[in-house]
C-alpha cells in the first residue's frame, strides 16, 4: 500500500497526461479519447478505442497548479472567451509564503506566456499555523486540529475571528483553543448586545434623553472614524489590524459606553428616536463586522427589522456616516476619565453602586457631558463652580477638580484611620526628602535634574499633607 509520495500527489492533483499509446508503442496527444481514436485511426484505421492506452502518470502539481489562473475559463484553447475577458486578470491571490516560488512565481510567468499579462495584481501572504510547539501543521504529522470538532465547539465565526485577531500579516501563529475562546465570546457579546436592544418596550410618546441625545452623536462619529480607518486598513491588507478595530468598536465603544448610556431605566420604555437611531448604529456595525463574521452577522442583520425576500447583508454597502460630530467625540473621552475616576471612588470607599453620588466641579467644566456622568456614575447632581469640600474624595480630570462628598455615604472611623496612616507615611516621607537636601554635598554634587526632582517630590508631599490635614478636620467636626 506504500506509493511513491510524488507519484501520488501528481495522480491526484496535476493533469493527467494526454497521451495514448498504440499497440505498437507510438502514441497520440488529445484532448479527450474521441479525438485521440481519430488520430490513432490515421496511423492504422483498424484500431479501436480498446487498443488505446491513456498514460496513467500526471504532469507536476505546480506544472498544473501555474496553469490555473488561465485553464480555469478555458483561457488556453480559447483566451478571448467572454469569462477569460472578465475575469483575468483578477485583483488578489490569497496564499502562503511557503510556496512563492513553487506556485505564485509560476503563475506569473504563466500568465505573461499564454494570456499576455499577469494574472493577479497584488498578492496577500498569510501566516503559516503551527502546533503548540511550533511545528507546522500537515496531515502527515497528524498536528491539526479537527476544524468540524472546532466549529461544533466554538461556531465556525468563533474559530474564523480568533485566530484573525492574532494574525497579523505574514507572522505565523502558535495555535491554541484558546483562540477560539475569545471568537466565540466576542460572538456571545454581539448576541446579547442584539437580546438587549430587542428586548427595549418602546413608547413614541417617551421624550429622548439628554444622555441618550450624546451617545448618538459620539457614536455615530466613533462609527465615521472606525469606518474610514478600517477602509484604509483593508487598501493595506491589514486584515487583522481591521479586524481588531472592528471589535474595540462593538466590545468597548457600543457595548460598554453606548449601550449604557441609551439604555432606559428599568422598567420604563425608550424612546422611539433613540430606539430607531441604536437600531441602525448596530446594522452599520453588522456591516462592518460581516466579511470577518459572516454567519452572526447574517441572522443578527435578518433579525434587526424587516428585510425583503431576498435581501442579504452580502450585498449591503459599508457606508460612510453622512453626521460628523467630532466636538461630542472629544468630550467623550472627558465622560470617560470622570466616570472612571468616580467608579475608582466607589471601590475606594466602598459605596454601592445604587447610592447616587454628588459630583462637585472646580474648574472649566463643558455642561455637554453632565448627563451623560450622571447615567454612568450614577450622580445625583453635578455643581458646577462648587466650593471645595475638604473630607471630599478628589481626582483631576484634565485641569478640572473633581469633588465628591463623602459624609453621609462612608464609614467614618474607617475613613479617618485610612487618612491617618496615608498622613503618617507622606509626613514621613517629607522627612527624608528634607535630610537629602539638607545634605551640602549632595546638593552641591548631584546633577541639577535630580536635585530638582527631589525638590518636587517634597513639594508634592507637603501638598498631600495639606490636603489629608484638611479632610481630616472636616471629618472630625
């Protein structure tokens, strides 16, 4: 049952040679049995087809293989056919490194012999996909994966999206589920994120929310900018690098921020505009999400609204949001740095998330983004022009103060001995700073850079002593 492994691989994949032997050893070359008869007829009219023999070898696989691009319209006998015109040449050539030589070469000196010009434009080289210890995967070492087992495990959209993510162009990939893992979790997310949408009762009667109002301006713009980077992605063959902002897309912008920010209070309907306007964000991103996920994006698409029989998110174009509003994508990332910092003061302190919280503002502050704090953190109020409160948890967004009263949500012995310890450490920490530059020879010798910083470092302390000092009187009081 051993063959010859060349001999093999020729008998399967090259073209069988067309050649028939006579009986006296002289043969013809045909295309096909009928004309090779008539041929071996004109030698000796007595033949028949049995006294023919078709040679059993077959020609190289990459001799057939070099070919394809041309006999695949039947370009050899006719290259003027009316698909040869159409087709060839065509625009990419999708393949592996290992074989630039053995088929991509060919095919281009191939192309210019018998069609006159070459038969692809650009070509994409993909990474190769090894095992866990870096071997290739092949049917003789018997290293891959069952692909039918992986797509009944992960979904076929699952294995295709994971191991996109971490392909970049031309670098080979270390196999491993968990790969698969993350397709198939970004899968669930979209899935859940439909549920949800779908899920909204809708009142035309409901008045849109200011919040909501926000989030479709930035993300329509956050959709434009996505859009116009993935376009340039894919002109670059940088399928992976697209893929992945396609993903940052719908994970952190839609399905963290947006959805948060538009989705009613519980119990109690969404408006229709903020409905309509969430529906059609998440067909766009369906869209751009289809050549990556083709079967999700698919039932999602045929379930978002009514389609037309017929009617396929194939055939439906990435388009280029017509809204640009790029003043409400820069105070996004302002919403983004005060709620954070306002879920850091919860987990400091310990304040539940159902406890609204005051927000205080010192400094330049844009009313654009209050609404949109307060549906993500959860704030009563935001004051702005407020007066500083010193037993107030703070942090800086950008130049801005902000300051949010604790008192009556925080434990106050455990508080006070947290700010006791953080003034021991920093008033001890001003002690050794003030030794090192209490030291002659250490600020007559050390580079003038270094004296500076140890001069910052006690200015900060004294600021955070200050300040600790300060909430701790208005805790006492």
């Amino acid at each position: 049952e051993i063959h010859d492994w060349c001999i093999s691989r020729q008998l399967w994949w090259g073209h069988r040679i067309p050649a028939w032997y006579l009986p006296d050893g002289s043969f013809v070359v045909a295309m096909d049995a009928d004309e090779a008869l008539k041929l071996a007829c004109e030698k000796d009219p007595s033949l028949t087809a049995a006294d023919l023999r078709q040679e059993e070898d077959g020609l190289d696989t990459w001799f057939s293989s070099w070919l394809w691009p041309i006999t695949l319209f039947n370009g050899i006998l006719d290259p003027d056919n009316e698909e040869m015109r159409y087709y060839y040449p065509t625009t990419d050539l999708v393949t592996g490194p290992d074989i630039i030589f053995f088929w991509v070469a060919r095919m281009i000196m191939a192309g210019y012999g018998f069609a006159g010009k070459e038969p692809f434009r650009n070509v994409y080289f993909t990474g190769i996909v090894r095992d866990e210890i870096g071997r290739k995967m092949s049917k003789q070492l018997g290293n891959s994966p069952d692909a039918l087992k992986l797509i009944a495990d992960y979904g076929a959209d699952g294995v295709r999206v994971g191991i996109m993510l971490c392909a970049p162009a031309g670098n080979d990939i270390l196999f491993d589920t968990k790969l698969c893992e993350t397709g198939r979790n970004f899968c669930n997310k979209m899935w859940n994120a439909f549920r949800l949408v779908k899920g909204w009762e809708v009142s035309a009667e409901a008045t849109q929310p200011e919040a909501a109002r926000f989030a479709i301006s930035w993300m329509k713009e956050r959709l434009a900018q996505s859009t116009e980077e993935i376009a340039d992605l894919f002109s670059k063959f940088r399928i992976s690098e697209a893929l992945r902002e396609a993903y940052r897309l719908f994970w952190d912008d839609f399905s963290s921020w947006y959805l948060e920010m538009v989705k009613p209070a519980y119990g109690s309907p969404s408006d229709s505009t903020t409905y309509n306007e969430t529906l059609g964000i998440f067909d766009s991103l369906l869209r751009l999400l289809h050549p990556f996920m083709p079967f999700i994006t698919e039932e999602l698409w045929q379930h978002l609204t009514e389609r037309r029989d017929g009617e396929s998110i194939m055939y439906a174009q990435i388009e280029q949001p017509a809204d640009r509003h790029p003043h409400e994508a820069r105070l996004m990332e302002t919403v983004k740095a005060a709620v954070n910092g306002l879920r850091n003061v919860r987990a400091e302190k310990n304040i539940p998330n159902k406890e609204p919280l005051t927000v205080n503002i010192i400094g330049s502050w844009d009313k654009a983004v209050d609404a949109p704090v307060m549906k993500l953190a959860n704030a009563s109020a935001v004051n702005h022009n407020a007066t500083k409160d010193p037993a107030a948890a703070t942090f800086m967004v950008g130049l801005t103060e902000i300051n949010v009263p604790l008192l009556d949500s925080i434990d106050v012995e455990a508080e006070t001995a947290k700010l006791e310890k953080d003034l021991k450490y920093y008033q001890g920490f001003k002690v050794s700073v003030e030794k090192k530059l209490g030291n002659e020879r250490f600020v007559n010798n050390a580079p003038a850079a270094v004296v500076e910083g140890e001069r910052k470092k006690l200015a900060d302390a004294e600021a955070k002593i200050a300040t600790i000092t300060a909430a701790l009187e208005a805790i006492r009081k």
